[in-house]
C-alpha cells in the first residue's frame, strides 16, 4: 500500500489517545498521522527495510482505521498501534531470511575480486533517511538513543534476534516500556518477557560495535574536507581521512573491502568511474550521509558514513538508486548547488 493513501483515510465514531468515545469524523485519522514517525522508526528496526517498514505502517493505519469501532479505549492509542504494528512485522518476518550488510555475509574481499551479480533486495538492510524515523524534537538524551537504535550497526544486530525477541528488546532498550507493558502487548508474561530480553541482550552483545560519537565541531569539519576530497577525488587527501581499518560496502552486491590501502586501491581502478561526482548532504541513519551525483549528473549511490576517532571508518554505499533518491528527496538528475 502507498503511504500517501494514509491522507484520504476517513473515521468516524472513533476512540482518542486518552480512550475518548465518539470521535469526530476525521479526528482519528488526524492522531493516527501524529504516529506516523515513530512507528516508522519501530517497524525499520524490525524490519531493516525503509520499504517495508512505510508499507508495514500504511498496514497499521488500514488495520486501525477498520478496527476503531472495536477500540473502546482500554489502552492507550498509541500502544493500541504499537500492537497492531508489531503483529504486522511479525507476520512479514513469517519464513523471511534475516536481512545483513555485506560484512554481515562474508569476509572481506580484494580488489581483484570480481564484483559479480547484485542480490535481491531483501537480502540487503537498507538506509533510511532520519525525517522518516527521528523525531524532530525532544528530549536531547532520547534523541540520541533514538539516533543510535537507527544506525545500520545496531540494526544488522537486531536482525540476529528472532522476531519476538526484537520487538521485547526494541520497546524495552529503545522505547523504555515497562516489563508489563511488553507482556500485554504481546499476549505473555511479565517472567517471557524478562527472558526474551536477557536472551536478546546476551546475542547482541556478542556482536556489539561501539557507539557512535556525536557529531561535534572536529566531525563536521571532518565531512568538510571529506566532500572536498571526494569532489576533487584527490586520494592523497582521502588517505589523511580514513581510517586505517576502514571499510567499503556496496549494496545490491556482496563484495566488500576493508583497509584503507584496498579502499583507496578501489578507487584508483575499478571505481574510478566516481571521479567528478558531487555530494549533496542527506541524513541516514542517524549518521552524515550524501547522494552521490556522477560526472555525468546521474544519480549513483546513497552513501552511509560511520566516523570514529576523527577519522571515516566505514562508507556504506548503497546503489538502488531508483528506489533510494526519491526515498531521501533528491532528484534523478544532479541540477548543481542550490542558491545561498
């Protein structure tokens, strides 16, 4: 289903936030729309695909406008959606391979590896600009657990949970719902809950990658001569950039590379196609990221930056670009910087 179709929806005779009888025509629909973000932000994390997730929230929407004469206000709107949507997830995750980054699949390739063949896009967690999942405002601490839950790192771990343990460790670590509330939305027991969570806990740790660092003066900066760099493609400046354990991904295909000298040595061959580009700032992911324009003003990837330690420690570049540069806003042609 299309998320624009969500605006024509219409309610009547419907429960509020507060368990409100009786609604006015369109009142629902109104509150429904105000959840819009943050159950985006629930079913990605479920999910790893920004598709899916929109398409798994439009559902919710659908599933709680034809259900809102059944609603009689025993709970909260907002965790009345909360069940709906992990229900949705939960039946889209029925049988379903668990989407991974390219490092997530195999081990680091060379340079002379051939690329080969792109794979499905279910194969593949994708990114997600940070309008469609992060709330705009709010308490500076939750925002930044919020922007940390979204990066790709934590939602490849996530997708090494089963299904149920996600959703327990998602509303309890990211969301902070209590033990009971957990167990009444999924129909179980405070003592199921604990122990889904403490078996979440205990995988995602083993494969914990350390948190990001926030964005300060010397990060930024740091994207500055990034872009300047990248524009130029001038490699000896890329070089001062990079980590030396730096990686290189680039979904639909499997092939990665990690080390700053294979980084670099991509780019001097077979990437050399991205001399000229032009980088226009998104954000994805809760981290920096850019479109990426070729010479020739055609779109070419999404990319994802990780940064650590003053330097790029991981550039994810994501080529779908059909899909992915509307999905961030940009168009399908580069048409130069826009006006001071």
């Amino acid at each position: 289903m299309k998320r624009s179709a969500t605006s024509e929806i219409t309610v009547e005779g419907a429960a509020g936030d507060g368990g409100a009888p009786d609604a006015a025509p369109g009142e629902l629909a109104d509150r429904l729309e105000a959840y819009r973000t943050e159950l985006t932000g629930y079913c990605y994390r479920m999910l790893g695909s920004a598709f899916e997730a929109e398409d798994a929230v439009q559902e919710t929407m659908v599933r709680a406008w034809r259900a809102h004469d059944r609603f009689e206000g025993r709970a909260s709107l907002r965790s009345w959606l909360y069940r709906i949507a992990t229900n949705v997830c939960l039946d889209l995750l029925k049988g379903s391979r668990r989407r991974a980054r390219p490092m997530d699949l195999a081990s680091p390739a060379s340079v002379d590896t051939p690329i080969g063949t792109g794979l499905p896009e279910a194969t593949w967690i994708g990114p997600v600009p940070d309008a469609r999942v992060l709330a705009a405002a709010g308490d500076p601490a939750e925002r930044a657990v919020s922007r940390e839950s979204v990066r790709l790192a934590f939602i490849a771990a996530l997708q090494r949970l089963a299904p149920r343990q996600r959703a327990v460790l998602i509303l309890r670590e990211v969301l902070s719902w209590s033990a009971r509330e957990v167990a009444e939305l999924l129909g179980s027991s405070v003592a199921s809950v604990n122990s889904a969570l403490q078996r979440a806990r205990a995988t995602l740790a083993a494969s914990a990658e350390e948190p990001a660092e926030p964005l300060d003066d010397s990060q930024q900066e740091l994207l500055r001569r990034y872009v300047d760099a990248f524009e130029r493609f001038d490699l000896d400046a890329l070089t001062a950039l990079l980590h030396e354990d730096s990686t290189l991904s680039m979904p639909p295909y499997a092939l990665w590379l990690r080390g700053r000298a294979d980084f670099l040595d991509w780019l001097r061959g077979p990437g050399g196609g991205c001399a000229g580009s032009h980088l226009v700032p998104v954000a994805a992911n809760g981290r920096p990221a850019f479109g990426q324009y070729r010479a020739d003003g055609l779109p070419w990837a999404i990319q994802v930056l990780d940064l650590a330690d003053g330097r790029i420690t991981g550039l994810h570049s994501f080529l779908d670009t059909e899909r992915l540069f509307p999905l961030f806003g940009l168009p399908l042609r580069y048409g130069g910087p826009k006006p001071a």
